[in-house]
C-alpha cells in the first residue's frame, strides 16, 4: 500500500536563484545562500524575511547554521569563508580558505570543527577554537569535490562526493581515504547518510540522473532509482519518516519510500532547477532551494507516534519501525523523591518491545489497554500491548476502536465502505449517507467524517444515529459516554448524548433512516479555542491548544493549567498518580500535577450534585481551595465560593458582591501593618465604604473613610449628619494629611473664620485669607494686610504701596466699625449649630444686610450711639498704573 503522507506547503518565497537552503532546529526559519551573493533567512510560520545579509559579490554556493555558537557560515565563489551572528547580523571572521570556488561546507555536529569542500579537489578542516587554524587537509579527489557528509553514528568519519565519478569515506586525523564508492556513470554532486541505527547505508545523486544507495560497510549498491530527466542535485534521507528526498535539474522533487524504494510522490513547484535540499531533526520540514526561490514544505503530521494506556500507565512509542515501552505507574512517587519539578523530562526506563512490519504512523490502545493498534501504509496490525504478539491485520485507510468491547474496532477501506469489527471477528458493513466518507472516530458511537458533515452510528446494530453538520479533526468522548466533544478547526462543540433515547429508539425500531434518533445529541457548550490534543476526565476536558497551553473546560468555563515552553501533545490521564502527561517531538514525556478530587468535585458541581460535592471536598488539600472556589464564582455559587476560599482579595470581593459588610471589614482588619497604606488597600476601604454608604449604614461608612484616610468623603458624611464633632476632627486630620481644601471647608462651616484665616496664610494664599477677612471678619484685615504688602514687595514694591490699610485708611471702608460690630456678635453665637431641620426658616437670614440691622436697632433704641465720623485724612496716591483699579 502507499504511504500516506499529507504534503503541505508552508513558504514560497520567490527571489533570485538558491544554491544551498539549511533548516533552524529550534526557530521557524530557513536559510538561503543565493547565486547574486545575498544570504536571507525566511520564517516560513508567517511567510516574511528576517533577515538580509550582503556577503559578496559572487555567487554563495552553500550556508549552514550553526545554533550552538547563534552563527551561519558562507562559503562563495571568492574562495572565502565568512562566518555571521544571525542575531546581532555582525561579521564575526572572515578569510580565504581555498584557491578555487568553495562547494560546500559541512558543520561537525558536536566539535568545533568545519570541512569545506572546493574545485580545487581539496576538503579542509577548520578549528574556531583554535581561531580557525587549518588543523587537516584531505586530497585524494580527482576532480571537484561537490559535497561532504559526517556520519551521524560515527561523528569521526565523513563522506565525500566528486566530479571524478566516486565517493570517498575518509576519518579525521587519517590522511588517506578509508575506501571509495564507484558505480556512478558521470559525475557524484550530492550524498546524505543514512539517520538511524539500523542500515549502514549512504545515498548519493549523480549526473547520470540516478540516485543510488551504498551499503558502506559490504561497499555494494543495494539500489538504483532512476525516474529524474536531469542531473540529480541534492539527496536526502528524512530523519523522521520511512522516505528519502531527491531533487534533480529537471525541475521535480521525488520523494521514494525507504523500505520499498517505490516512488510516493513527484513534487513540482515550477520554479526551475532544483539544486539544495534540507531536513530538520525534530520536524517534519524540508526545505528546497530553487532557480526561482525557496520553498517551504511540511510533510505529514509533527505529533509523535504514542500511546498511553490509562488504566495501566503503560506507554507505547515508535522509534521509525521499532516499539518500545514504558510505565508511568508510580511515578508521582519518584518526581517527589527526584524532586522533578512540573514541566521537567521524566526519567523513564525504556523497555524494546519488538518491531513492526509497517512503519507506524499512528499507535492507539484499545478502551481497555490489553491491544494496540500500529497503522502505516494504508494497513493495521493489532498486537497484544504486553508481548507485541500479531492478533489481526488488514488492508484500511482509517482504523478507529470501540469505546465499548475489547475486540470492537472500525476500518475505513475506501471512501464509500466502512466495515465494522465485533470480538475481531466481521460484523457489519456500514454504508453512510455520504457522497465519500473522509475519515473515522471511535468512542461510544461510530463517527464518520463526510465532506461538510459527521454522522453517527450505533456499535452494535450499524444504526445511523444522528448527522451534525461540522467537520471535526477529533471526536473525544467521557468515559460515561455522556458527553462528546467535537474538535473543528476554530471551536469546539460539546454535545450531551442521550444513550437511553438510542437504545429506546432501536429496540421499538422508532427511528428515521433519514434523520437517524431524534434527540439523541443536545449542544451543551462551545469551547471556543484551537485544541489540539485532549481528554476527559469526568466531566473535564483537558486539552493543549495552539498557543502551547495546557488548558481544562469545564461546565463552560476554560482554566489555564500552565503555559508549556514548547509545542506539546496530550498523552493522558493518570488518576493513581495526579497527573496529566505529555510528550514533545524529540519524545521527551513531561508531567504536570492535577488533581483528581479537584477534578472530581468540578464534575459533581457541574452536574448540580452538590451533596456529593461537599463530601469530595474535603480531601482536596487546602492548597487546591482558591482555585476550587474560582471555579464555583465562575458557576455562580459564590455563597460556596466564600466559604471555600482562603485568598483575602477574593474573599473581600465575594463579600461585597455577596453585600457581607461585616466578613469585608474583618478582612481589611486582618490585613497586616505594612500593607495597610498601599495603595491596593486603601482602594478595598473606599469600595467597602462606598457600599455601604449605598445601603445606609454610616458608622461602616464612616469607619472605612477613617481607615482609607478619605477625606472628602467624610466630609460628605459629615456635612449630610450634620456631625459637628466629626467635622472638627475631620479638619484636624485634613491638615495633618495637607488636604488644606478639606480643613478649610470644615472649619468654614463650623464658623472658625479666624483658623481658616490662618490656613489660607500658612498656604501663601495672603490675598485670598484677606478677602476672607474683609468679608467675614474685618478686625482681622489690619494685620493681614501688612503681611500682603511685605509678601507683594518681593513681586512689585508700587503694587504693594497701592494695597489701602483699613487702620490708615478707614474712609476707604465704609461701615468698618459697624462691621466689626457684627462680627463680635457673629463669635458671641457661632457656637450655637442649628439642626438641619430648621433649614427652612433659617435660609430666609441669608437675606439680611446685618449692618442694616444693626444701625436700625441702634437707632431705634438708642442705647448704642452711632460711630463717630472717621477723622479727615489724605488717601495715598496710587502709581499712575494702579489708578484703574482704585483701592485694593
């Protein structure tokens, strides 16, 4: 059967022509060495160029990163090595290294040494260490030699291709070739080595439009593959999947199967010749360069072939045909003993299980963890989960397993059949209402995936259920099986599905045959992320997502776990140990620590047992509370949700919302001294002052503004009680706080002219406190203006001569005397506060002209004499500015 590999392209970048392309391992970039002299480094996750270096004007034939050191190296027509920081873009060395153009530059994987290979039929070895000494130089070559390889099981040898027609094996420090690799008709321009630890093979492509593969240790060709129409520029073994690369002069890129050598796939791009080709270790990438640019390509799925069994903890992985195994049982207990922290690789032991005859492009346990399933190739083989014993096989685009018997499975074998599997034996050949079936998913029910939609069908009776009209790429059921999730590409949908009605349905043969059981599936939430991999526990789904999270939903509400440093893909579940496993491309496992009982409990919220809740609770450690009881806020039961928590900020804002004054204010006692001034603090008094002045308490009112020193606010307080005392040390704790405004005001209404006087003086405002003076209290203007005059000299000594002394000059100040006559009888009564009630009658006052009055009732009784006239006196005569504005 052909593999099955999905090719996607992920840049396309047109520019000038592309000699040799090379792949970051960690960053999403691709580096292109172009034939005008320009080196550029792409990101192909969002299609732009980083980054732009002018290296020479000759072509640069080859460029290679070298992460370890943040550098590439070039290598040009103009016989130089240049060597660049990719992240400052500085020039770190630059010299000549041959005496003709350089070929091709190859980066020993662990030491720091460099091999460059030029048409001088030279290779040389180069030390940045030792400041780029030539520390070897290999000849032997008969012509160009085009490229050079190390051999990534044995880093002390390397290979080498010529336009002599051979390939030559030579070791570091050996002057002479271990041996040589001829059968090529024409000229050898590329080679790779073979990645795993199974075949001592190297590939090589040749000008006689061929691509070859040695064993190097019989030194025989064990294959030829011919299909190219040109001359075979650049191969490559993929370091991942069971396929190597060609690209060839005639424009294609052929990608031919490792174990069969058949051709999978002829990839053309029109972008002319096809010269440079490169893989990424940890990523299913390749990079091609070509006479019009670069492309970009990623093939087939980047999540590791893996599978754990939930009930055992036993785990199962491919390493390229081979499975291995280990257990996660008990492993809480060593990451406590190791001190592992959350997030840290886990120290397995490895155990080879055998290998497969196919190679394994996805590996499942089935429901009960006693089989596994290994598909590649468009075939399965089911072996037992503890020997690897061979149980069943066949032919299937799609495998999916029961979420009910042991032996219960489906297969996909074209797009228009899908046969069903009871105890591993043929049960049922199910024909779905779709023009071609593109998929399966296993669980309660049989899902089948159409163009626009998914229907379902019954186990046990091939049944249609029900057709939802959304594309999932996952189904993901509870153990239950009440609750399915529906993974498309922007949301989720998670639906109630009612096993009873279907049953019901099939046993009184009361369905539809078009529209399947009628409410058998209820929408019940939508989950509005990109999941990537998940599964329930309970009534929680737990999920990483594309923004490298790992997230649970529950009763409608998403909660972040953590944020993963990488790219991450869900394993399971572990009860016994607390745990949710994941693992990493390079099949590192990592663990992070959740709860059970956390989980337990959400559960029994979400379905309304809020018995079963209280009894779960307390097994979960006190630890786990305040997040326990932001999920109950989150449902709506913040009654519980306060009873629960043992965070004081959520706590405080539970009982406002909750309006518990009284739990908020011994909150806000509790807090510590030094915290009492921050500034968080004094923002929770005012907001439980605020809320209670709303519901009319005023002692807790007054008590919070004191605390959060809210001066304006215990001056509304006041000034609506009408509470002299408080207003008289309000003004006290104003002045203290420099809240000069507040203090005026309070001493103002009180009737303490004489201290608001002296607050506007010691403020500077000297004008302001004399106005106050002439309007409220005159006696005290004499003095006042003699300090206004002193303070004016320092500004304009004319202005401050203009200023008019009432004790010089009282015939500028009519009714002086009358008016310090009303202000001894303003301070005889300013004592006595009218209530407010008497407000009414007393606004009328407002109205009087006191001096009046007072010359009235002096005339009328005559007990008090009228004033005697001021005596005659010469006013000052003003500057010649001044006259203007007349006296001040």
């Amino acid at each position: 059967m052909p593999l099955r590999l999905e090719i996607k392209k992920k840049l396309q970048a047109r520019s000038d022509r592309v000699k040799c392309v090379d792949v970051h391992p960690v960053e999403p970039w691709v580096l292109s060495a172009m034939y005008n002299g320009k080196v550029c480094i792409w990101d192909y996750e969002t299609g732009t160029m980083v980054k732009s270096f002018d290296v020479c004007e000759l072509p640069v034939r080859s460029a290679k990163f070298v992460v370890r050191k943040q550098w590439f190296i070039t290598a040009s027509d103009d016989m130089h090595i240049r060597v660049y920081n990719y992240n400052t873009m500085e020039k770190v060395k630059e010299f000549e290294a041959h005496s003709d153009y350089i070929r091709y530059i190859e980066v020993h994987p662990t030491m720091p040494l460099l091999i460059s290979a030029a048409d001088d039929m030279s290779m040389k070895l180069w030390n940045w260490d030792k400041s780029w000494e030539c520390t070897q130089v290999f000849e032997g070559h008969l012509h160009y030699v085009m490229m050079i390889k190390f051999n990534a099981k044995d880093t002390n040898s390397f290979a080498s291709a010529s336009l002599d027609r051979s390939i030559k094996v030579w070791s570091l420090g050996a002057p002479q070739p271990n041996f040589s690799l001829e059968g090529h008709e024409r000229g050898v321009n590329c080679i790779d080595y073979y990645p795993g630890g199974d075949k001592p093979y190297l590939l090589s492509g040749a000008d006689d439009k061929t691509v070859k593969i040695w064993d190097y240790q019989t030194k025989a060709c064990v294959q030829t593959l011919d299909g190219h129409a040109n001359n075979v520029c650049s191969v490559v073994f993929h370091p991942r999947l069971p396929i190597l690369i060609s690209g060839s002069e005639d424009g294609t890129v052929r990608i031919w199967h490792t174990t069969t050598y058949r051709a999978e796939t002829t990839l053309n791009y029109g972008m002319e010749r096809a010269w440079s080709l490169a893989c990424t270790r940890d990523a299913n990438k390749l990079a091609i360069g070509y006479d019009e640019g670069t492309v970009v390509l990623k093939l087939g799925h980047e999540m590791p072939v893996a599978s754990m069994d939930n009930h055992t903890g036993k785990l199962v992985y491919s390493l390229n045909n081979e499975i291995v195994t280990a257990s996660l049982k008990g492993i809480a207990e060593k990451v406590v003993a190791e001190d592992i922290s959350d997030g840290e690789r886990l120290p397995l032991a490895v155990k080879d299980l055998g290998s497969t005859e196919i190679y394994p492009q996805s590996v499942k346990h089935n429901c009960n963890g006693r089989f596994i399933v290994v598909c590649g190739d468009g075939e399965y083989i089911i072996y037992t989960s503890q020997a690897l014993r061979n149980k069943e096989f066949g032919s299937a685009l799609d495998f999916c397993w029961s979420g009910l018997g042991t032996g219960d499975y489906a297969v996909r074998e074209t797009i228009s059949r899908v046969k069903t599997f009871k105890n591993f034996k043929e049960h049922k050949t199910i024909k779905a209402p779709l023009s071609s079936a593109e998929g399966l998913f296993g669980g309660q029910v049989l899902a089948i995936k159409g163009s626009d939609c998914v229907v379902f069908f019954d186990w046990s009776e091939g049944v249609f259920i029900r057709k939802i009209d959304v594309v999932p790429t996952d189904v993901h059921w509870n153990e239950s099986g009440e609750l399915c999730l529906l993974v498309c590409e922007e949301t989720c949908y998670v639906l109630k599905y009612d096993a009873a009605a279907v049953t019901s349905a099939i046993e009184n043969n009361s369905f539809s045959a078009e529209e399947g059981v009628e409410g058998a599936f209820e929408l019940v939430h939508e989950l509005n992320d990109q999941v990537k991999t998940g599964e329930w526990v309970g009534d929680c789904f737990l999920y990483t997502n594309n923004s490298n999270r790992l997230n649970y939903f529950v009763g409608g509400e998403t909660m972040t776990l953590c944020h993963l440093d990488q790219e991450m893909y869900m394993l399971g579940y572990l009860p016994k140990e607390d745990r949710v496993f994941l693992i990493d491309k390079a099949l590192n496992v990592v663990s992070y620590k959740v709860l059970l009982s956390v989980l337990e409990f959400q559960t029994a919220v979400v379905r309304d047992d809020i018995e079963a809740a209280n009894e779960i609770l307390p097994s979960i450690p006190e630890s786990e509370h305040n997040s326990v009881a932001r999920f109950l806020e989150s449902q709506g039961l913040k009654e519980e949700a306060l009873g629960v928590t043992k965070d004081p900020d959520q706590k405080f804002d539970l009982s406002l919302e909750l309006g518990k004054l009284d739990v908020a204010y011994e909150i806000l006692l509790q807090i510590p001294e030094a915290d009492k001034d921050t500034t968080d603090t004094q923002s929770k008094w005012k907001r439980l002052g605020d809320l209670a002045l709303s519901t009319g308490d005023l002692p807790r009112a007054e008590q919070c503004a004191e605390a959060s020193g809210d001066t304006a606010g215990l001056l509304l307080l006041y000034t609506c009680t009408g509470n002299a005392e408080g207003a008289k040390k309000l003004a006290v704790q104003a002045k203290e706080l420099g809240k000069t405004n507040v203090a005026f005001i309070s001493l103002f209404l009180l009737g303490r002219i004489e201290e608001c006087i002296e607050l506007l003086m010691q403020t500077g405002r000297i004008p302001e406190a004399a106005f106050l003076a002439r309007t409220y209290m005159p006696s005290e203007m004499p003095q006042i203006v003699i300090k206004w005059k002193a303070d004016l000299t320092k500004v304009s000594e004319r202005a401050a001569q203009a200023l008019a002394d009432p004790a010089e000059y009282p015939n500028l100040f009519p009714d002086l005397d009358w008016a310090v006559m009303v202000e001894q009888h303003f301070k005889k009564n300013r004592d006595t506060l009218l209530d407010a009630s008497s407000y009414p009658e007393a606004a009328k006052d407002l109205e009087f002209d006191l001096i009046d009055i007072f010359k009235q009732q002096a005339a009328a009784q005559g007990a008090v004499a009228e004033p005697a006239a001021p005596p005659a006196v010469d006013t000052p005569e003003p500057a010649a500015e001044e006259r203007a504005a007349g006296p001040r």
